[in-house]
C-alpha cells in the first residue's frame, strides 16, 4: 500500500528524469539525428560581439522550431530542439524531435530542407552569415545572384537615344534660325528695292541724276551756236 502511494509520488520525477536521460541519448555528436553548429561571434562583430548565454540558445532553438514549422506545417516548440555537446568556442550539436512523440528525433534530411529554408532568418537574428553561423553538414544556401535594375545595354541605349534626339532638337533650332535670318535678309532687300524704285523717275534713279551735277551735252550747246550765228 505504502509503496503503491510512493510510487505515485515519484513518479512524474521519474518519468521526467527518464526523459531527459533518453533526451540525453538522442542528442550526442555521435547520434545519427544530430547537427553541429559553429559560431564565430569575435569574427563577425569584433569588439560589438554579444555574449553567447541561455538566452540566446532559446532563441536558437524557437529559430529552429519557426523552420520546422514553416516547413512541416507541424506544432514544433523549443522544446522539440535539444542542445547537446557545448563547448566555450560556441560549438554545440542540435537533435530536432517529433512534436507529437517527444522521443522520435526527425531525419536529419527534414531538419536540413527547414534550416536552408529559412537560413536567412539565422543570419539576421544573429547578426552573423554563412561564414560566422555554420551548420556543419548543410550547405549554406546561395542568394539569387543580384540583378540590376536597369541593364547595361539599356543604360547605353538611353544615352544614344537620348544625344539623337538632343541632336534633332539643335537641327531644328539651327534650320529655324536660318529661316528667320533668310526672312529678315528677304524683308530688307524687299524695302531697299521699294525705296529704290520710289526715288527712281523715269527709270532714271535721282541719284544718278545728281552724280551728273547739271553738266550739259557739248554737242547740244555747239549746235546752239551754230545757230544763233546765223
């Protein structure tokens, strides 16, 4: 009887001390289940470089659990992410389990399809990269190669066409310069010629007839003689 009741009281202790232990044994370096991460805060932020605690495992370990959700779309928590192997160089091993059968590690091959998923999230809630947060075994996934807005050739074809029509613009302002220059050339001969033929009379120009200072024809004014003599 006294047994039975003591049993009863221990046991949740028990239960959860056997737990931890297979938890224990689940994640190790030498489970086949279990990542190891390597990070390199000094590398990465110099003398800005955080310290490494619990907190910043638990924020580990709800990164771990957001991929695994996003990409199983099943209910992982924190706790589904055992922490295993810490070393001060900040290197540990990591072993993702089943949210329904706490004890059931998930295939590594799922665990890695989650982390290169959201790799970027790690890189920008820690302030690292590929480089100074590794996991090692994954391969870090590339960015898509970053594409300029405008292309080269389009750049070009801009200021080509943009100096055509610059050059366009300065023929049509010469060609209309000229035209308004011909026309006021055009428009002031028009006005020497009127002027001209107003001072003409008889077809003979006034100022011709002032160049000739009032000379007379000799040959008129000896015949006049001639007969005045007679």
């Amino acid at each position: 009887m006294w047994f039975m009741l003591l049993l009863l009281v221990f046991n949740p202790f028990i239960t959860t001390e056997s737990r931890a232990t297979a938890a224990g044994q689940l994640c190790s370096k030498d489970s086949p289940y279990a990542f190891k991460v390597r990070i390199s805060l000094k590398t990465a932020l110099g003398d800005e470089a955080y310290e490494w605690d619990e907190n910043e495992e638990f924020y580990f370990q709800a990164t771990v659990a957001y991929g695994m959700r996003k990409s199983m779309s099943e209910p992982f928590n924190v706790s589904n992410v055992l922490i295993c192997e810490e070393t001060e160089r900040i290197s540990f091993y990591f072993v993702v389990t089943d949210p329904y059968s706490p004890l059931k590690p998930i295939p590594k091959a799922d665990v890695e399809k989650a982390i290169r998923m959201v790799r970027s999230r790690f890189n920008n809630a820690f302030s690292l990269d590929d480089q100074t947060l590794e996991f090692v075994g994954i391969e870090p996934t590339l960015a898509p190669a970053w594409e300029q807005p405008i292309t080269v050739w389009l750049i070009v074809f801009g200021v080509i066409m943009g100096l055509i029509v610059l050059g366009l613009i300065m023929i049509i302002v010469t060609s209309q310069r000229d035209k308004m220059k011909k026309a006021k050339a055009a428009e002031k001969e028009e006005e020497n010629e009127e002027a001209y033929f107003k001072e003409a009379d008889n077809g003979i120009s006034c100022q011709t007839l002032c160049r000739s200072e009032g000379r007379q024809n000799e040959a008129f004014h000896l015949d006049d003689d001639k007969l005045t003599t007679l």
